[in-house]
C-alpha cells in the first residue's frame, strides 16, 4: 500500500468522523455529504502526480476543518424554530453561552 493510497484513506476516515460529529441527528445530510465526498475522490482515483494527490488531499482537509470548526447543523423544534448546539470549537474564542 503506497503512503499516498494510504494518506488518502486517512483523510477520507478523518472526513468521515467529521461529517458524523456535525451531521449527527441528520442522517439524511450525512448520507448526501457522505456520497459527494466519496464521489469527489473515485473523481481523481487515476490521478498519479503526487504533487497534485497532495494538493486535493490538503484542499479537503482545509473543508474537514471548515465543516468542523464553522458548521452546526440545528434540529427544527415544533414551535418552527431551530435549536443549535454549538460546541467549543465553533467559540472563535468567544464565551459560549452553556
């Protein structure tokens, strides 16, 4: 197994985790998020240029970070409003109300 097949199939489960922390409670999203992610790495399965794996490996870290870091995916309450539970992450330093 080459570090680049093997970098990628980190990247993917580390992806993975990711979008089953922000989506949980969403199966539905989950499962399109999970397809697309899926669909965007067989996209560049034949690619052999090492520079360029890395650069989509390092490119979709970079939306790992972002779906992370700066998303939170809310419940919708029968009054018709939604309720968000952010967690520290999503603070950028700012005191999150508990």
């Amino acid at each position: 197994m080459s570090n680049i097949y093997q970098g990628t199939l980190l990247f993917y489960r580390r992806m993975l985790k990711t979008m089953m922390k922000t989506f949980n409670g969403d199966p539905q999203m989950f499962h399109r998020v999970r397809i697309e992610c899926r669909n965007k790495i067989k996209e560049n399965a034949n690619e052999t240029d090492q520079i360029k794996i890395q650069n989509h490996i390092f490119f979709g870290e970079e939306a790992r970070e972002f779906l992370e870091n700066h998303l939170i995916s809310g419940k919708l309450m029968p009054n018709g409003r939604y309720r968000f539970k952010a967690q520290p992450q999503h603070s950028m330093n700012d005191p999150i109300k508990q």
